[in-house]
C-alpha cells in the first residue's frame, strides 16, 4: 500500500490558463456583467444539451425557483421534493410560498419511490422536482407515467400549465450536466436524450465544486413541445399580463424574455441594451428579482465547456478504477454508467452495507487522518432544523435515512493523479477492512 501520506481536498476546481484567459478578457474588455460572454455560454449550453434556449443565472437555485416562477407556481400549490436531496431542491417551494411535499426514497435507490410519488400527487400538485443525484438520472419513463395516471387531477391555473395539460417536471440537474439516459414516454419512441432536454425544466449547478463551474453560477433550461408555437395575446394577458404582447413571438422566446426580466428587477432592458446611443430609458414590467450572471463568470464557463469532454472521460476512468477495487467487498456503489445511460460521474458515492452511523463517521476520521477528505450526501431533509420546523419526520422518511447512515462520499474530480486515485481506493479499501 502507498503509506507516504498526501493531502487529498475533497473537490477542488480543475483551473486551466483557458479559464484565465477568457476571464481577463472580459475584465479588460470593460463589460463584466451580463453581456456577449454570457449570451454565448448560453448559446452554448442549448447546443450541448439540445434545446432552444438556456438562461444563465447566478446559481442553480435561481434557475430552480425561475423555473416555478415561470410555471407560475403559487400558495395554493403543491410542489413534491425527494427527502433525500441537498436543500436547493426543496428550499425554493418556500421563495415561491408554496407547500413542499418530501416523498421518500425507494429502499437501497437514490432515486424517489414512484408507487409513494403517486400517492403523494393531488388536485394541488403543479410540479415534481426529481433529482438526479450523483449526476445519474431517475427513471424519468417511470415519472412520467406517474405524471400520465394522475393527469385527471390536474388543474390548470395560467395559460403555460393550460399548454402542458399535465403535471411539471422541473428537474433538479445541478450534478448532471453531460448526463444522457434513453426514454420513451415523453416521444413515444426510444430517444437518447441529454440532461436538460429530458424534464420538461432543468436546473443546472456550475458551483465550484461542479464537474464544469463558473465558481458560482447555473443555467435553465426547457423542453416544451409547444415551444415554437406562437402565443396569442390572450395567452400572455392570463399568463403574464403586465408583460408587453409581441406579435409571432413564441412560447420559447417568452419564457426567455421573461427570465430575463426575472433575473433583472423586471427591467425591460438590460446593460447592454442600454449602451446603445441614446437608449437610457426602460420601464420596470414587475418588482422582480437580481440573479444574472456576469460576463466574467461565463468566461470562465466557456473555457470548461471547451474542455468538458476530457472531464467527463477522466470521471468515468476513476470510477472504473474505484469500481474494480470495491466489487467483492460488502460496499454499495452508485451505478453511473449502462447501455441505456450515462451519468456526469459527479459523486462517488459509497454505502457500508451492515455497518454503523458510528462506524461510518469513524472511517471518515481516519481517511482524513490520511490526508483524504470524504463527504457525506446527504443528510436528507426531515433531519435538517428548517425541515423539522416545517413538520417533516424522519421516522416518516425511513429508505432515506437508511440511505444516509452509513454513506461516504469519495474524492472524485479531474485534479486526481492516478497515484491519487490509487491512494485513495487503497487506503479507503484498507480501513474498511480493518473497522
């Protein structure tokens, strides 16, 4: 075994000259908000991952509550959360005033229990947030005909939830961005789809501690198969009425120009409109919101994306190696890659099957002690104080916690050296062992 210690961080950012070079260029070109770097990334990011538009904000958390702004989701409505997922999921019911509903995992599956899903659904359900963790994708065929069986108890409030005719699916893909799993329900013919261009929106995380990040940042995007269809005019006076008709404009274009006033006080013109000659006046179409990104981030954002293939192969190379050295050992992996999908290889997750929460917290010590830093995810909701004061159990979430006590999360970014990677298997093969 390599005994000479390292020190292993968690998930450091993967940096290169490129990132600091489109990054200068926007500092010294003088734009530093919102402008053509921006534009681009999101030009980009549509590209990637096969939509019409992506709106880049300044988390995934804004992209997550713009989503259900752009729904139109309210105080009457009931928004359904996995319990076992980071806060930001489940968080921006509350931004928006609706009641979150937490379903509980499937047993030994990161992913929701679908039959618990279908009884969680009412005639006040308007979205599901599924969570791909880890970077690998729920069953979305299963979702979806959930979504299709309860389809008589849905009831539209706004002309957009009119169009869709169903409940939403608004996907949080903070670690999933690269992702692709085959599905079915929503074409009616097998289709390799990219994350983003499956739910019908998804939110993108570009964190630092993110396969690609911005250092803080996300990205929007949706899939609507009315999206190119024109709205008529009194479409957007029941959708968005203070919001100024444009004629042959459509529903893509909308809910593009519609985020844009949402990231941006509901100014109707942003920094770079204004430059124009003349241009200084704008009205302010609602009392919006402050989430854009800025130019200087999406420099950044650009120069990953550049290089994201080799980031995605080098993940999928470390957890081979991860899991070849745990295969015979009584450990439950994250299964991230099969004929019909592929995940981003975001988490490494990790379950002790028969040992312990304390047993668990002690092999984390001593990883540490190894100079190897682990994580935990997650602790699920119900556990957490804010959740607790909303009236959540765990006792009610028992799949979820079983999935929790005895998870360790292992260093997986594209910073490892294979002396790394090999360090890390070694010693976490090791200590599990000998506990």
């Amino acid at each position: 075994m390599n005994t000479k210690l390292r020190n292993i961080p968690f998930s450091p950012p993967d940096m290169s000259e490129a990132e600091a070079k489109l990054a200068s260029e926007a500092i010294l070109s003088g734009w530093i908000t919102t402008g053509p770097k921006t534009k681009e990334f999101e030009r980009q990011i549509a590209a990637y991952v096969g939509t019409h538009k992506a709106v880049c904000l300044n988390s995934a958390t804004a992209a997550m509550e713009m989503a259900l702004r752009l729904i139109g989701v309210g105080p009457e409505d009931e928004v359904i959360v996995p319990a076992y997922t980071y806060t930001a999921s489940a968080s921006v019911t509350q931004h928006v005033g609706c009641k979150l509903v937490l379903v509980d995992s499937q047993k030994d599956n990161v992913q929701m229990d679908y039959d618990k899903l279908a009884e969680a659904i009412t005639e006040k359900t308007k979205v599901i947030c599924p969570v791909d963790l880890g970077g690998v994708m729920c069953d979305y065929d299963k979702l979806f005909a959930v979504i299709e069986a309860k389809k008589h108890l849905f009831r539209p409030a706004n002309a957009i939830q009119k169009q869709i005719g169903r409940i939403i699916v608004a996907a949080d893909d903070a670690h999933a961005f690269g992702a692709w799993k085959t599905v079915t329900q929503k074409s009616q013919k097998p289709q390799k789809l990219m994350a983003g261009a499956i739910a019908d929106f998804s939110s993108f995380s570009f964190h630092a501690v993110k396969n690609l990040t911005t250092a803080e940042g996300g990205s929007l995007t949706w899939n609507l198969p009315f999206g190119e269809s024109k709205v008529e005019s009194a479409e957007l006076k029941d959708y968005m009425p203070t919001v100024p008709f444009i004629e042959g404009e459509t529903w893509n274009a909308l809910l593009y120009r519609v985020s844009q006033l949402f990231s941006l006080h509901g100014q109707n013109k942003d920094a770079l409109a204004k430059t124009q000659l003349g241009a200084w006046e704008y009205d302010v179409i609602g009392p919006w919101y402050k989430c854009n990104m800025t130019d200087i981030m999406a420099g950044i954002g650009l120069a990953q994306l550049s290089r994201y293939q080799g980031m995605l192969e080098r993940r999928r190379h470390i957890i081979g190696v991860f899991d070849n050295a745990l295969k015979d050992l009584p450990v439950a992996v994250l299964n991230h890659y099969g004929e019909d999908f592929a995940g981003s290889g975001h988490l490494y997750i990790t379950r002790l099957l028969g040992r312990t929460d304390e047993e668990r917290r002690e092999v984390i010590v001593k990883m540490a002690e190894r100079g190897i830093a682990c994580n935990v995810h997650y602790k699920p909701l119900p556990m957490m104080t804010a959740y607790k004061a909303l009236g959540f159990d765990i006792k009610d979430f028992p799949n979820a916690y079983n999935l929790f006590v005895n998870e360790v999360t292992l260093p997986l970014h594209t910073r490892l050296s294979d002396e790394d990677v090999d360090y890390i298997i070694t010693n976490y093969v090791d200590i599990i062992k000998n506990i």
